[in-house]
C-alpha cells in the first residue's frame, strides 16, 4: 500500500508542480541556494526543475543500497524520489534496473532509454564532484553505467526476443567501452540471441566488433569543429603522439600528449601547454572577450593531465569534420658512422678492415701457374736424367 501511496504522491507533486520537499515531512534536509551549488552543475540541474541536488543524490543513495539488498520494492520507492528531484542519467539507469528485475520489461526499456539520453549531456570524466559521485568507474577509467544501460538495454530487448534490437544495443554497449567480451556469451539475459537461428552470425558480429575496438582507428587523422567559440581539432599521429589546437577567435594555444586506442577508448595523457595569451593588465576597457588585449606574449608549460574520449563522439558528421593525413614517409637508414674520435687506433682499422670491400682471388690463374710450374718442374728433372 506504502508503495502505491508513494507513487500516487509522486503523480500528483508532479503534475501540480509542488516542490515534494514541502510535502515530505520526514526529510531533513535545508535546501541549498544557488551560490553552493557550481554554476555549471546548477545549471545542468536547474533545467529539470531540481532546486535540491543533494536531497535527490540522498533518495539514490539510499535506492542503491536497498537494491544491492535485493529489497527491490523499497529500492523503486527511494529511486521515484531522487528523480522527482533531479532526473539523472545514472538514477533513470538504477530504475530500469529495478523494473527488469521485477519483469517490467517495456518500463525497463523506457527506462534505460531515458538514461542514455540524459547521460549525452553529461560528460561523466569533468572533475565536478557533483557528477563524479554519481558514477563508479572501471580498471580503465570508464563510467560503468554508460555502458551498461546500452548492454542492459540489449538485455531487455533479448528477453521480450527483439533480437536484432538486442544486438544493436550490445554492440553500442562495446562501442562505449564495456570490456567484458566473455561475459556476454554467458549471460542467460542474453540466451534468446544466441540460440535463436542467427546466434552464430549474432556471436561472430559481437566479436569482430570487439576485436575492430582495439584497431587504432585514429592515426592519421584529423577531427575538427567548426571554428568560433569553443572551436578546436585533434590530430592523430603514427609515432602515438596527439595535438589538440585551439580554434577559438579568442584562444591561441594548443596541446601535445602521448594517446592510447583500446576498447573503442581514446586515453589521452597531456604532457605540455604552449601558445599565446593577453598580457595581465592590458584587456582593453568596454570589452569582456578573452582575446582582447593590446599586449600579447608566449607561454610554455608542462602538463599532467589525462581526458577520455569516447571514438563514436568523434565520428558524429554533424559535429566532427574528419580529415586524413598523408603518413609520414619513412626514412631511409642511414650508413653507419664510424666516430674516429671516440674509438682507438687499433680498433678503426679493425672496424676498417671488416667494412672494406674483399677482392676476388683469380683461382684460375693461380691453378694454370700451379699446372705450367708442375710441369716445368717435371721437364727439367727429365733433362738431367737425360745428362747423367
């Protein structure tokens, strides 16, 4: 009954638009005004009608801990707060998570659905703590729950036999970095996929697309967006070194750092920071944009910085120009150097020796002289018998 109370609750505050904190008496919580909250963060937060994060991020928490209890009713009803509060990515996620394993399966799609849409808003790699603590991460860095709403979702899709729904879903789940490629073989959410009439081709499909994400699909390339502002490019190398350039009117500056392509992953680790900057003081009165400043000078500094990019960001036509480079052209290797100064004597005319070219032994000559003084030799043994 508490259950459907809840829900009927959460319906009405949602339709009439009543801030449910002035309803639920047994949350204790102040709310916090804009100024505690990052701008950023409030903003994110501000469009769903959120006036408290950390009351939402609360309910979560408390849903998270219920649903690795297996107590799945009271982890819905914790779940259906926080989004009343804040419609997240990860807690749309959790709520499809609860409705699959209660067997609502189309609330479960719709669900994870909602998550992955939510989710392309957010980057789960800014250092806001915010958004970080709403996400966990695996040995590679990557954001589980992006990944998994699409692998849940192919879940979803396998058990009602919306088989090739379930295939594009998996994949996409790979494409985002999930890296358990044995697992999916074994997962009986996933049996109606692989013993249907097609399982081979679904199986082969899984794998080739799991081998091609650790294909370097970057080098020599460049991927580009418009100019203006935030304007920027990547460019790929052979040597695993990777250039970010500013194409911002107002920023003159760009990167250079060592880069990693696995698991559909680009892990790029920035080393270094050089460009040209306004010189402090000198911004001319009656403007606020960045590049205006009557005195400009250079700056050089090291990095240690690391950003994740996900390969299929890169790929999206309508926001990447992408661009192929001519490969460097390789150079020939060059003949060995003998540095006299630094070797004795002895040793360059041993060096000397070995590298000079062999002169080819007239064999023939030497077996005709060896035959001719044979039989000279012979002849005039004879000639002196002769005389005795």
């Amino acid at each position: 009954m508490k259950k459907y109370f809840n829900r009927i609750v959460l319906l009405a505050a949602i339709l009439t638009g009543i801030n449910l904190n002035l309803i639920a008496k047994e949350i204790e919580i102040p709310l916090l005004t804009k100024d505690k909250l990052l701008w950023s963060d409030y903003h994110i937060y501000l469009l769903d009608g959120v006036k408290n994060y950390d009351i939402s991020k609360t309910y979560y928490d408390m849903a998270l801990q219920y649903y690795r209890n297996n107590d799945i009713e009271n982890a819905m009803v914790q779940i259906e707060w926080a989004l009343s509060y804040h419609k997240h990515g990860v807690y749309f996620y959790l709520y499809g998570d609860c409705l699959a394993d209660i067997g609502e399966y189309k609330n479960a799609e719709q669900a994870y659905k909602k998550a992955i849409e939510k989710n392309e808003y957010i980057n789960p790699y800014d250092t806001y703590p915010v958004i970080k603590n709403l996400f966990t991460y695996d040995a590679n860095g990557i954001a589980r729950e992006i990944y998994f709403a699409y692998y849940n979702l192919g879940c979803v899709y396998s058990l009602q036999n919306k088989l090739v729904e379930s295939l594009e879903y998996i994949i996409l789940a790979i494409q985002h970095g999930y890296p358990n490629i044995n697992y999916i073989f074994k997962d009986d959410d996933l049996l109606n996929l692989f013993h249907s009439a097609d399982g081979e081709y679904y199986k082969n499909t899984i794998n080739k697309m799991y081998k091609d994400g650790f294909v370097n699909n970057v080098v020599n390339k460049i991927f580009s967006t418009p100019e203006g502002w935030g304007g920027h490019k990547y460019e790929f190398f052979e040597n695993g070194r990777v250039f970010r350039d500013s194409l911002d009117y107002n920023s003159h500056y760009g990167r250079g750092g060592a880069y990693e392509f696995k698991n559909w992953i680009i892990f790029i680790h920035w080393d270094s920071e050089s460009g040209i900057r306004g010189v402090e003081g000198t911004m001319m009165r009656g403007t606020s944009a960045a590049g205006d400043y009557t005195e400009y000078e250079s700056f050089s500094n090291d990095l240690d910085e690391r950003e994740i990019i996900l390969y299929q960001e890169l790929i999206q036509k309508d926001y990447y120009t992408i661009e192929t480079r001519e490969p460097e052209p390789q150079p020939e290797k060059p003949a060995p150097v003998i540095e006299s100064q630094q070797l004795s004597s002895s040793k360059i005319l041993r060096i000397a020796k070995k590298q000079a070219p062999r002169e080819q032994i007239p064999w023939k000559r030497i077996c005709l002289f060896i035959g001719i003084t044979v039989v000279l030799a012979i002849g005039i043994n004879v000639i002196k018998k002769r005389k005795k």
